[in-house]
C-alpha cells in the first residue's frame, strides 16, 4: 500500500525536483509533515534543500508580525477589562470557566471574520436585521431572526435582562482586548490570521515562495478560505485534497461536507491518484464488541501481537486509535512484548499524574492547618496520605513511616508541626501558608526539591523516573507561569481562588510524550491521524459519544447566531468527526473497531453512528465478534490449616513456662471459628492500625472500665455503702476528671501533663459515658453494702492435657467485690450481654449460633479466682451489662435456665466446675491435636464482621 502522502511526495518531487527548495508546504498537523520529509528523503539521489513545510498555524505565524500569547495570559488581560467594562467584582475564578468560553468565541469570531458590531448588537426590532444584513444569505438572516424573536424589550425576562446587558458590552470588551494586545504585538491565534489575511489583502504583507502547496485539508475556517482564495489569485498556490469517492460523490453523506466545497473552489492539479479506494479494496473489517472499557485495552494486545506476525508489514504502517485518550496508560501497559519501539502522538493528562495528586493533597492539607492556642495542626488526613504518597515517601521513607506510626498509635485526630520534623524537605512541605504570593514559591520549592531527591545518574534512572521528572516538570513550569502572570497583571486573589485556577490548569494541562516519530507501532488519538495511512488498524471506544464525541458547545455565542454569522456549530463537528474516521479506513487492509458495551453514568454502551453506517451503507464486508471471557463463579472451596511443625512449635509456646497465654476471648473466638483463631492468634495477622476519629465500640468499652476503675480504686479491700456512692455519684468534677484521664490515656494516649480537648462527636460520647457511670452507681446501691476485693486484676491458670502439657490461660477480671457472704465474680460488657445458659455443654458448642459467650468467659474468671485465692466462699459469676442498665428489673447473676423452665441462679460456680474444667480440657485436647486442622465456620453468618472474611471469599 502506497500512502496518501508518499504518492503526494512522490508526484511533487517528480514535477518540481530541485525547485521543490523553493516551494512551501502546509499540513494540518506537524505529523503529516514529518512523514513528508521522510518519504522525500528516500527519494532524493544528491543533496537537495529540503522546502519549509508548516501547520496551517505555524504558516499564519510565520507571516504575522504578532506573537501568540498564552491562554492563561488572555485570560488575564481579559478578566481586568470585563471588570473594567461591566463595573463588577466578580472574582476571577468566578469568571475563569466562562472567561475561557468568551476567548473561544473571541477566536472563532475572527477566524471566521466575523463583523464584531454586528453580530454584538441587541436585534430586537426585526426591521434592523433586514436593513443591517443585506450582505447575508437570506438562511444566515432567518437563523438571526429565528434567536431575537424572543426578545421583546416590553417583556424581558431577569435572564433576558442579564444577557442584553452582557451583551451589548462584549463588542466594547472585544474592541478593548485587541487594541491592549496589538499594542503590545501580541494575539490570540484567530486575531493574527485575522490580522494577516487584512495584511495580505492591504498589500502589507507577502509571501516569499515559488509555490505554496496545501495538503490534506477538510474543514477551514473563514481566514483560511481567504489566505487560499488571495494565494490562488496570485497563481502561488496548489491544492491536494485526501478523500474518497464513496462520501464525496453523496450528497448526504456527512464525512463530505466540507470536501465538497473544498474541491469545487479550489480544484486540485491533475493527478494519478486513486480516490475509490473504499469500493475497490477487500478491507477485513472486524466489530468487536466488549463488555468493559479497559476490556478493549486488553484486547488489542491479542489484535497488535497477531498484527505483528505479519512480515510483510512494518511496525510504522500500524495503528492503535484512540477515541477516548484516557485508555492511554491502560493501552501501553497491554502492547506485547514482541513490540520493539512505540511512538505515542498524544498527550498525557496531568490532573491524572501523581504530581497533580501531591498538589491536591498538599491543599487540602493547607485548607485544614489550624492554629490553636499558638501552635499550627494539620487534619491526620492530609498528613497521612502525604507522607504515604509515593513521592515524600522516597524523599525519606524511614522518617514517613515513623512518623505514620507514631500518628497512628497515640490516635492524632490534629497533628501539631511540631511533631513532622527530622527531613528538610517534610519540615518546609508541612509549613502553614496564608499568602498567595508565598503559596506559590512553596509549591515551586516543594517540587523542586522532590525533583532533586529523584534525580540519579542517568544509567541508574529507569523509564519511570524519567517519566515521573517530566510530570514535575511540567507542573512545575505551570505553577511558575501563572505565579508570573500573578505578578505582571497585578491581581489580587485569595488563597482559595489560586487554589481554584491552580485545580483548572491542572485539568486542562497535557503533557506531551516524546518518541521516535518514524518508527515503531504507532499510538494516536483520531486528530493526530489526519493524512496518514496504516495498513492495520485498532480503533478503540467507537461508541456514539466518544467517535463522534457529543455534548454541548462551550460558546456564550447562542446556535442561531451562529449559524447565521456563519461560525461553526454543533453540526460542523459531527462532520468533521465522520471525516476523521472514513478518512483513517479508507486505504486499511484490516480494520478492528472495537467498543464498550457497558452502560453506566454518561456511558450508552452503543455502538458509534459511524458502525451502523459502515454496516447498512458502505460495501465493506463486515464480521462482528462478541470475545467472551471464561469467567465461572465456582464455590469458594473451604480452607483447612493443618497443623504443621511450625504451627505445633507456636502452639507449644502456649504452654508451661512459656511466654505466652490464650485469653478468654481467644477461646472464645476458637469455639466461633478455628480458623480465625488461627489467622489471629497462631499467624499473627492484625488489622492496620488508623486513626480512629470517632470512638468505636472497643474503645468506647475501655473508656468505661478505665473510668469506673479510677472512681473504684481508693476503695479495695474496703466496704462500700450506699452513702459512699452517693457522694461519688454527685461529684461530678470527679467523674469528669476520671472520664478525661481515661479519654487521655486511652484514646489521645497523651502524657499526663497534656490537657485534652474533647469535641465533636467525641463531647456526645462524654456524655453518655457520664449517664452509664452515674447508672451503675445507682445500681450498685440496690447490692450495698459491699466489699471490693479487686478491679481489673491479671489472673493466670494452667489447664492440664494429654502429654504432661499445661495450658496457659490469662485474664483480667474486670471488678471481684463480696456481698452477703458471697464473692461475685463481675463483668462489664458494652455489647449484648446474655444472663441465661443452657447448660455447659451449650458454652463449648461450636458454631453454636447462641452459644453464651459471657457466660463462657465469666466460669472462666470464677476458675481463675478460686485457682489463685483458694477462697472457701461461694463464688458467684456475674455480668453488669450496659445495654440493661436501664432496664427496671436489672439483674447481673449469672443462671441456667432451659427452654420455658424457672431460671436457676448460679450462686455458687463450683456445682458447674467439674463439667467446665473437663470440656475445657476437651477443647484444649483439639487445639493441640496434630490431626485436627483449623478450619472454616460453616455458618456464614458469622463471617459478616469478620476481619479475615476476604481470604476465605465469604
């Protein structure tokens, strides 16, 4: 397959040879140019200048004498003499979104050379319009007429209202922008081909060359129409038009709407080129359809590796294009391996890189410094995720991650500046900034200096690293033009608002790949495709909405006016789109056009117009294909842990005069789930720490018991009387003490000597905690007198088993008091909590969905108690469960109690020990037997608060 372009180049060189120095050539984009210079280089035979060969922009700059200003510049300049024109103070990033409209329109309107006055004129009176636009087409006047009608002046709406004043100032604004700009030789790239094409016209400005050679153009703009007509006149010019019959010759047909105008003004020289190519080629043209987005990334890898078995096509003559250029990244990670060299001609959006994610969080870490009582604290939010981002991590991953930890373990909600020292670079980034001016440069420093700790020797530094450096390069250099551009208009802004553009410029930045253009597979976006051919094509997202991209037109400029002044509208961009695409096919051999089926938010998942064309319209011979993927949702097998050498060492540290002691809780969870206890307890898998901004119900348990163990604790081994809890219950400065020494030490874990603040949700918790501490003092009355013999006191037995083995079981016992000649043995619980067992086999159930697990723990305690004290009393088990507290017949003793049967209290532990003690033993028996392996509860149910609940894909 000879190209479009290599016959063009071949047919130039042929007709001008030598001359061919002095001629100009102009492209629509820069890559149709490149490749023009290369196939003329493989048909040159001696030296030869090569001819100067422009964009249809470079060529209008070349010959202006005004230079291009930047968007962020215009924007600027423009903002200043809105506020000037409509005596407004509307903030600039109020007025940045439609700022950047009214430039568009600006742009198109001289691009299109449009009559400003004219067109920002208030038509009301019907009359006027056809007095004024004689010198339009009767269409362009109805379309004009069709938007003003209305607007009766008798009847304007507040909307109306607004807009007329609007808009009988914007030719003031527009005049102001260009005599501002042209003072200063600068322009927005529609005012300097305006500007140009009146130069050209006046005689002011000329064109130096033999030939001026357009190639490959479809739509132009009013100012390009002019430049073409002035230098056709001049007999300079020569004109080369890409297309195919199949649209052109069809009236309807949308992909030949410009063309036709095209050919028919400005007629091509005689030429040997074929414009059939659609009828005459067998194209395989192939419809993928796929379930996913990234699913067609996927896919193409299995497309481009088959594409590359075939020898007789070189890896340039393929295509990968991408309607949607967000599937970049997802598309380079799935490029076989086979692929030697990749050329990307597109950009990367930044506001996707990790640097645009370190600005955003180092903002949101500003906006939430505070200074309280003088000293500066940041949200945990913010300083976690920074010193966790991938950048400060590697400037000192030892300091982020102590410092993490250090947040985490002591529950930091505010962490005090103070306390991010220990590295330069962490020290200046979490520095409180309240000027924008200063914002700016801390940026610029912050960027600079993770630069700098990223830079290597050059055969050290990895393709990522090089791309890491680009991204903050390019932001960097962003940040330092609007910084400039700050300081030479002199406009004020606010903090908020710099951190409002700043976002904007991020999500409009792209930062350009650089690549050997000329070599390797080649990946596109649908513009970067126009003049170029490709043997093998992949075209990504051929959705309707992404090829042709939909949605509204950014203008301030309404449809009708446009149409009638003749800028683009709407439906110039369909047919531009439908130009795009038949162009890039019309000389493939194999064609894959993949799309997305799935439907979810904007996403239609339907196929693009363009496929419903080629499959009812076209002669192509089309194949469709559904590719499936083999995903079967098989049952989660269950998962068994044998117990192997290591895990029966570990179990042996359990025993004896080792180091190690189940807990109560730890049984508890055994006879709930063996293989949670393994995961927990013989693995040592523990969640991650975090900052627990509000209390949990674990925490909200200790905050109790710390509490009432403070308020407690001046009484053991003494005999408490109601009169005593009275006066401890109407001293409340002493409950609130003991409350905040509790918040301190177990939720802040501060020193001593710090004062904690509580607020929030955290001040509600206070409170409730204050109504459950003066409860149980009330409560405690009703079993007064009594003696406390001990609170939250560390108990420690060993159970016997087979093998001259002693299990070691530890515990605290929340509070042990005598009452009437009896020891209670008593337990706090904050959750459920019941008082009714069947019997002990009923404890030792496993799975048992009402296996009492209190129950359970406080016999336990009982064992315990009696082990160590060897106490002749009767020991009586029982819980102090809050969610009763205020329940008028609250109890706490612990009692059997089957089916409809009296309950039976347990009012001495040891009519129950025997038959404890042995299903203890039992249960420790299975434990450590080598045979039986820990497995998975079968009751699905239990596994819903579960922490292990995804590895056993339940």
């Amino acid at each position: 397959m000879n190209s479009f372009l290599q016959q063009i180049t071949k047919e130039l060189y042929s007709k001008y040879t030598n001359d061919l120095s002095d001629c100009i050539l102009v492209f629509p984009n820069r890559r149709a140019g490149l490749f023009f210079s290369k196939y003329l280089n493989e048909l040159v035979e001696q030296p030869l200048w090569a001819p100067r060969v422009f964009t249809i922009s470079e060529f209008f700059r070349s010959l202006s004498n005004l230079q291009i200003e930047d968007n962020l510049g215009l924007l600027f300049r423009l903002y200043k003499i809105y506020v000037k024109r409509m005596k407004v103070s509307e903030s600039f990033d109020e007025f940045y979104h439609w700022g950047e409209m009214l430039l568009g329109d600006f742009d198109d309107l001289d691009k299109y050379r449009v009559n400003a006055e004219h067109l920002f004129q208030n038509l009301a009176d019907e009359k006027e319009i056809e007095n004024l636009f004689d010198y339009l087409t009767d269409e362009q006047v109805e379309a004009i007429q069709a938007f003003w009608s209305s607007f009766k002046p008798e009847k304007y709406s507040e909307h109306q209202k607004e807009f007329v004043n609007l808009w009988e100032n914007l030719f003031g604004i527009y005049k102001d922008l260009r005599e501002e700009l042209k003072a200063e030789k600068l322009a927005y790239e529609g005012m300097a081909s305006r500007n140009l094409i009146d130069g050209l016209e006046s005689g002011e400005i000329q064109i130096d060359a033999k030939k001026v050679i357009f190639v490959g153009f479809n739509a132009l703009n009013k100012c390009e129409i002019d430049l073409f007509e002035f230098i056709k006149k001049k007999e300079l010019a020569e004109f080369y038009w890409d297309y195919d019959e199949s649209y052109l010759k069809n009236p309807y047909h949308e992909a030949g709407l410009f063309m036709r105008d095209n050919v028919r003004r400005f007629p091509a020289p005689k030429t040997e080129l074929s414009f059939s190519n659609i009828k005459e080629n067998s194209a395989k043209v192939e419809f993928v359809s796929l379930s996913s987005e990234v699913g067609q990334a996927k896919y193409a890898h299995s497309v481009v590796q088959a594409f590359c078995q075939d020898e007789d096509v070189a890896p340039e003559e393929t295509a990968i294009v991408l309607a949607d250029e967000e599937l970049l990244l997802p598309v380079l990670h799935s490029i076989p391996e086979v692929v030697e060299n990749v050329n990307v001609t597109m950009g990367y959006p930044a506001k996707n890189t990790p640097v645009a994610s370190l600005l955003r969080l180092v903002i949101d870490m500003q906006k939430s410094s505070r200074k309280i009582g003088g000293e500066v604290e940041f949200h945990h939010k913010e300083v976690l995720a920074l010193l966790n981002h991938q950048y400060l991590n590697s400037v000192n991953p030892e300091l982020a991650h102590e410092l993490t930890q250090n947040i985490l373990t002591t529950n930091k909600i505010k962490v005090p500046q103070k306390l991010l020292t220990g590295d330069e670079v962490i020290e200046k980034l979490f520095t409180p900034v309240k000027d924008v001016n200063q914002f700016a440069m801390y940026l610029l420093n912050l960027l600079q200096n993770v630069y700098q700790r990223l830079e290597t020797k050059e055969e050290e530094k990895s393709l990522v690293d090089k791309i890491e450096q680009e991204y903050i390069y390019h932001l960097f250099l962003a940040i330092k033009r609007l910084k400039a551009l700050l300081d030479q208009h002199e406009i004020e802004v606010k903090q908020d608002t710099f951190y409002k553009i700043l976002e904007k410029m991020i999500q409009t930045l792209s930062i350009p790949f650089e690549g050997e253009p000329l070599a390797g597979l080649q990946v596109m976006g649908i513009l970067e495709t126009r003049l170029l051919d490709f043997k093998k094509l992949v075209v990504l997202s051929m959705n309707e909405g992404k090829l042709p991209k939909t949605g509204t037109a950014n203008s301030f400029i309404p449809y009708h006016l446009r149409k009638g002044f003749g800028m683009p509208t709407i439906d110039h961009q369909d047919a531009i789109f439908a130009y795009y695409f038949y162009r890039l096919i019309q000389r493939a051999d194999d064609i894959k056009l993949l799309y997305s089926t799935q439907s979810d938010g904007i996403r239609t998942g339907e196929m693009s117009r363009f496929l419903y064309q080629l499959k009812y319209e076209s002669d192509f011979d089309i194949e469709e294909s559904s590719p499936g993927y083999d995903i079967s949702l098989k049952e989660a097998k269950p998962i068994s842990v044998e117990k192997n050498e290591r895990i029966l060492n570990c179990l042996a540290e359990y025993c004896g005069d080792q180091f190690r002691s189940f807990s109560p809780s730890a049984l508890n969870t055994y006879l709930a789930c063996p293989l949670s206890f393994y995961f927990k307890y013989i693995a040592g898998l523990k969640e991650p720490d975090q900052v627990l901004e509000e209390i949990d119900p674990p925490t909200f348990g200790n905050l109790f018991h710390n509490t009432l163990e403070d308020l407690y604790k001046p009484f053991v081994g003494k005999t408490l009387e109601r009169e005593d809890l009275e006066i401890i219950r109407k001293d409340k400065d002493l409950i609130e003490a003991k409350l905040k020494t509790a918040f301190r030490d177990t939720y802040f874990k501060t020193p001593k000597d710090k004062e904690v603040q509580i607020s929030g949700r955290n001040l509600l918790i206070f409170d409730i905690l204050k109504k459950y501490i003066d409860r149980i003092l009330v409560l405690d009355q009703q079993f007064a007198p009594f003696q406390i013999l001990s609170l939250e006191d560390e108990y420690r037995i060993q159970i016997p088993i087979s093998g001259n083995r002693k299990v070691n079981i530890k515990g605290l016992i929340d509070r042990v008091d005598r009452a009437n000649d009896t020891i209670r043995i008593l337990d706090y619980k904050t959750g459920k909590a019941d008082l009714f067992f069947k019997d002990i086999e009923s404890l030792f159930e496993k799975e048992g969905k009402n296996r009492n697990k209190a129950a359970f723990q406080t016999l336990l305690y009982c064992l315990f108690y009696e082990d160590k004290t060897k106490a002749a009393e009767a020991i009586s088990p029982g819980v102090y469960s809050l969610k009763e507290f205020f329940n008028n017949k609250f109890a706490c003793m612990l009692a059997r109690k089957e089916g409809r049967a009296k309950p039976e209290p347990v009012d001495d532990y040891r009519v129950y020990k025997e038959e404890f003690t042995k299903a203890l033993q039992e249960m420790f028996e299975e434990i450590f037997d080598p045979k039986v392996p820990f497995t998975q509860v079968e009751n699905q149910d239990a596994c819903r608060t579960c922490l292990y609940a995804e590895i056993c894909h339940r």
